[in-house]
C-alpha cells in the first residue's frame, strides 16, 4: 500500500496563490458551522447491513480527475436528545 502524502495543492477548489477566492474563508467558516450544527443536533454512525461501508467497493469507485470521486458512503443519523451530553 502506498504512502499518504499530504499536498496542500492537490484540492484547489478556491483556486491558488495571491489571486485566489475571495470568498474562500466565508466558505469554510460556513463549512465549519454546518458541521457543529448537524454534529450537535445528530448522532452519527456508519450504516449496518445492506447500506454498510464495503471498502474494496468504494476504492474501486474512487476516480481521480482534477477533483477526486469518491464513492457513496451510507450513515445513520440518529437525532441527539435535548439536554442530554454525548
């Protein structure tokens, strides 16, 4: 199995360098505050069964284009009680 190697460069949705977006840090943060919100409010878990996670299928679904394809990866979101902690 190959080594990961992390390139900062190899996701340029924002584009790069001096002239990049200028609303990519508005967009993070709205990334940010949607995933608290929806981890706040839902618990989530890998689906069982039929749904569950296959990993040799999802790495044969998983295209590299000038935006990497991953493959469907099925969830539960079982909704938090109120006032109760995690």
């Amino acid at each position: 199995m190959p080594t990961f190697v992390h390139n900062e460069r190899a996701f340029i949705p924002f584009s790069y360098g001096p002239m990049n977006c200028v609303g990519k840090q508005l967009a993070l943060q709205e990334i940010r505050t949607v995933v608290c919100a929806v981890l706040q409010r839902f618990r989530v878990r890998a689906a069982e069964g039929e749904g569950a996670l296959n990993i040799s299928a999802y790495e044969a679904e998983f295209k590299d284009f000038f935006m990497t394809v991953h493959g469907p990866v099925q969830v539960v979101l079982e909704v938090r009680e109120p006032g109760r902690q995690c």
